[in-house]
C-alpha cells in the first residue's frame, strides 16, 4: 500500500497580510480557530491551488445574462397597460372639456348678440346640439340650435315664450374669428301668447280672458259705472292679419245690471243703431206678477205693441184685472217681455227705469259710453319684428293656456348688423 506524500502548501498572501496587522484584541488565551488544512492531494494531482479569478467568472456570468432575457411579469405587464389607459382617458376627458366649454362659449355669445339685434329685455336661451362641436364649426355647418326668447313685448301684451329651432346652420366667413354671420336652412316655433299675460296686461285684475273654442277668446270681468259695478262679457274672435301679425274682432260685448237687465253697446259713439237694454228674465217673472208696473208699461204704446197686445186687448186690460191677468199670465208674454229693446223707450219715457228697477243716472252713463272703451279692454294684437322680415306665421290656434303661433322660415340670414 502506498503511502500519499504531503506536498508543500503554497504561501498564502493572507497569512502575511494578518502578520502586518495590529495585534489581536482577544489575548494571548483566546486564538481563532484555525482554518481547515486543504485536502491532500494524490500522487496523480499535478494542479495545486491557486486563487479564484473573479474577474473573469463575472464576465462570464454577464456573458450568459446577455444571451437569455427573462419573460415580463403580469404585474409589470398590468401596470403598464394601465398607464396607457390612464393616458387615453386624461385625454378624451380633456378633449371633451375643451369642447364643452367651446359650446359655452359659442352659446354665450349668440346669446349675446340675439339681445342686441332684437333688442330685447332679458337674453335668450340658446343650445347648440350635436357632438362634438368643435368639428362641426370646422365643417362651418352645425346641425341644430334650439333659441328660447323669454317676455317679448309686442304691440300691448308681451309674449310669454318664443321658441324656435333652428336647422343646417351654415356658419359664413373665414375661421377662426371671422364668423359674421350664418344662414339657417330651415326654422320652426312657436310663440304663446299666455291668458295670464292678457288678464294683467289688458284686464287689470278686472277681466279674465278663457278659450271658448273655434278660435274665440271669452272675456269675463267687472266695471264700475256710475256707482255700480257692472258684469263685462265680451268674446273676441281671433284673425290673422297676413302672415305676419295676429288680431282680434271684438263682438257680443255686454254689460249686466246684477237681476235688472243687460246692456249691450253699439257699433259707433252716439248711435242708437246696435244698442240695446233687455230685462233678465227673473225681472221679467217680476213685472209680470206686479199689475200695477204692468198696466204702467202697458200704457206705453210702443211696449204694447213689442208684446203683441192689441189696442183692442190693451183697452181691455187696463179695466179689467181678469183680462190683464189672461196677458201677463200666458208663458209668451214673459218671453216676449225678455227680448224687447227698452232703450229707445226709456229714453222717451225715463220715468219707466224706476219701474223697472234701474237707476236713471246708470243708463245715461250706459248711454254715454264710448263703444272703444269696452272694445279696447279686450283687444289684442301683436306682430313680427321687422328685424325678422323673412319670419312668418304657419298657423294660428286658441289653446287652454293661451293663443299659439307657429313660425316658419327657410333660408333666414343672419349677420353682424342683425337679422336680414
């Protein structure tokens, strides 16, 4: 058996570099353990030891890292698709404010000159529809704006709301600031004239105007005449005036005389053509029961032959009480007594009013009464602007809110010194 020779250990430049150091802080009882003693070698080992190279396994290690490259991570992955994200997003929102506030702006603006060109008291509402705005303008057409004119004043009453919808705009001029105009393709609206509107501005808080129905407007208040207050009714029949304006007929005015009768003026001032004075008919039941106010209406001879009394019957009557009771008992005598027109007699024979029930002074001023001074308390008229020259009224309707007018216009110009 052979036995393996101990081949010299190397110097090991450690060891001389601890001999030069400071002495060891343990004491001369305390030593380190000393290192393991490096395996023999066999009689067939030629290598002996020598000190790693460091340098030149990192390069190795380098060397390989370059050539496999390690797959990214989910997490790495989802981060990163989520910036993208966040980045288009940050954009459309950005994009989409900038627009928004473009139309804003633009609003404003129209707004702005609306009031100008039409003179108006309080600005308008406009909306410009369609998305995204800022191409439209490009395109220098934009699809519809919507124009809201809030208490137009026309002619003696105000128009509650104007709306109108505009179509295919086509903006005119160069971009960007030197829009001056544009042209609409196609309008329509509506414009009410509210009966809230009509009762403050025409009847004071004393007339309330209604719908009657096919076009006609009723009036129902009061007037104070001579001491009394009086029942106003009227009914005016609406008309348009061309196409561009609206107006009102007045007809079938009348004043009531609370349980006496109702007065009913003429045409023109100082004519008896038209007018009239008729009993109710509880006044008429009334005179009818009193023989005494009976034979005194009687004895006038146009009275009597209003009724169909006879001279002959009317003789008769005034002596006998049975045959004035036959007359004033049959159901046609009341009837007949309703439709007669007293104002020509009264006014011949004024002593018959107090017979009646009706005061003297009140049928002077009935009388007296200039026919416009009732007409006019319920007349109504309003027209187009001349602004708007190329506006026009499509229709005209008397709804249970008040009167509607539809507009219409095609190929309307608007510019920088106003509707053309």
């Amino acid at each position: 058996m052979r036995t393996p020779t101990r081949i010299p250990r190397p110097p090991n430049p450690y060891e001389e570099l601890a001999a030069l150091a400071d002495p060891d802080p343990l004491g001369p009882d305390q030593a380190y353990d000393e290192p393991a003693e490096p395996p023999l070698l066999a009689a067939g080992d030629d290598e002996p030891w020598s000190p790693p190279d460091h340098r030149r396994r990192g390069r190795r290690r380098r060397q390989r890292g370059r050539g496999r490259r390690r797959p990214p991570s989910p997490l790495r992955t989802y981060r990163r698709a989520a910036k993208w994200l966040f980045v288009l997003v940050a954009g459309a929102a950005f994009l989409v404010l900038a627009d928004r506030c473009a139309v804003m702006y633009a609003e404003k603006k129209a707004q702005q000159q609306l009031q100008r060109t039409l003179h108006l008291a309080a600005e308008p509402q406009v909306d410009i529809h369609g998305f995204p705005f800022l191409t439209q303008v490009l395109a220098k057409r934009l699809k519809e704006v919507d124009i809201t004119v809030p208490d137009v004043a026309a002619d003696r009453v105000s128009l509650a709301k104007v709306r109108a919808s505009a179509r295919d705009v086509r903006l005119t001029g160069s971009l960007p600031m030197g829009i001056n105009g544009a042209v609409v393709g196609d309008l329509g609206g509506s414009v009410l004239l509210s009966f809230e509107d009509m009762n403050r501005e025409l009847g004071a808080s004393q007339v309330r105007f209604s719908d009657r129905g096919g076009n006609a407007i009723g009036a129902d208040g009061r007037l104070s005449l001579a001491g009394q207050e009086l029942r106003l009714r009227g009914q005016a029949q609406l008309r348009r005036d061309g196409d561009r304006a609206v107006s009102t007929e007045i007809d079938g005015v009348s004043l009531d005389i609370p349980r006496v009768a109702t007065y009913r003026p003429g045409p023109a001032a100082g004519s008896d053509a038209g007018r009239s004075l008729t009993l109710h008919r509880e006044t008429a039941d009334r005179i009818a029961r009193d023989a005494a106010r009976v034979k005194e209406l009687l004895s006038v001879p146009a009275v009597a032959a209003r009724l169909g009394v006879t001279e002959e019957d009317l003789a008769t009557a005034l002596r006998s009480e049975e045959r004035l009771r036959e007359i004033t008992g049959a159901p046609r005598f009341v009837e007949e007594l309703t439709r007669i027109n007293l104002v020509d007699v009264v006014l011949e024979h004024p002593w018959l009013l107090e017979k009646l029930g009706i005061d003297p002074k009140l049928l002077t001023a009935l009388t007296q009464l200039q026919p416009p001074a009732l007409t006019d308390r319920l007349s109504l008229s309003f027209r187009l602007p001349p602004q708007a020259p190329d506006l026009h009224l499509s229709e005209v309707t008397v709804q249970r809110d008040g009167i509607r007018v539809e507009l219409s216009a095609s190929g309307l110009a608007v510019g920088r010194g106003g509707v053309r």
